[in-house]
C-alpha cells in the first residue's frame, strides 16, 4: 500500500499549520509555496479536510486556514482517511469471501494483522507530537525483524 500524494501533500500542509499555531490564519499561497504542493492541489485538499472539521477556512484580508481543533486530537488516520479513504492493504482484509483461496490461505491474516498494527499507529500519532519532534523523527516502537 503506497499513500496518495495527495493524503502526503494533506498531512504536510496540517503539519505546517499546526507549526504555525492554531489561532493563525495562514495564505494557502504561503502553505503551497512553504510545503511545495501546486495551489490547485492544495484547494481541494483543503476543502476536503475543511468539510471533514481538521482545518476551518475564513475569507477576507486577514482569512486563511488554520487548524479547526487542537494538534494534540487530529491523528495521522484522521487525514489519510481523509483523503485517501479507509486503509486498506488487500481487499480480503476487507471481505474473505472476495478471494477464492481465503479459506486455505496463510497470509491473510498476516494483511488482517499488518492493517490492524498500521491503523493503530497512524491513529495514535497525533499532530500535537510531530509539531514537538524535530524533523518529524519519532520514536516508534517497531519490531525487529529476524
């Protein structure tokens, strides 16, 4: 499973405004050219995450977006989601019976159980924990593989 550009360009441009404060309405000019994102990406992400209550949007001379709640309760999930829809790494994750070997199978509940760790990761990394983290590098508790 590879994220969209578009669900990287949408976390990029919450990170950023997350950077900048809550309370500070930011150009998507300045995010677009800040991040690297076309503008006319960045408009239809925003509308996305603008309708899905991550950012709020205000017209005007001193409008532009910012975060609409605080960094600390919007997850990683939350905006893929959004974008991308539900996490999904093989269709029989989603429905067995859509595969004809998933009753003699031995991987799938290796992708049942990959999907599960990723979407508990990307749901426990809040925005508030990047914005704290040089970088964006985290600390993530991943297994050793032998």
């Amino acid at each position: 499973m590879q994220i969209t550009r578009q669900a990287d360009y949408a976390v990029r441009a919450v990170l950023y405004l997350a950077r900048c404060g809550p309370e500070t309405p930011v150009a998507t000019a300045e995010i677009a050219q800040a991040q690297k994102i076309p503008p006319t990406f960045l408009t239809k992400i925003v509308s996305q995450l603008s309708a899905a209550g991550i950012l709020r949007t205000t017209r005007g001379a001193h409008g532009g977006v910012a975060l609409a709640r605080s960094a600390k309760d919007i997850s990683l999930l939350e905006i893929v989601e959004t974008i991308d829809g539900p996490v999904l790494l093989n269709t029989c994750v989603l429905d067995p019976a859509s595969c004809p070997e998933s009753l003699n199978c031995p991987v799938q509940q290796v992708w049942c159980q990959a999907q599960a760790d990723l979407i508990v990761t990307l749901e426990r990394t809040k925005l508030g924990q990047l914005v704290k983290t040089p970088a964006a590098r985290l600390p993530l508790a991943v297994p050793v593989l032998h």
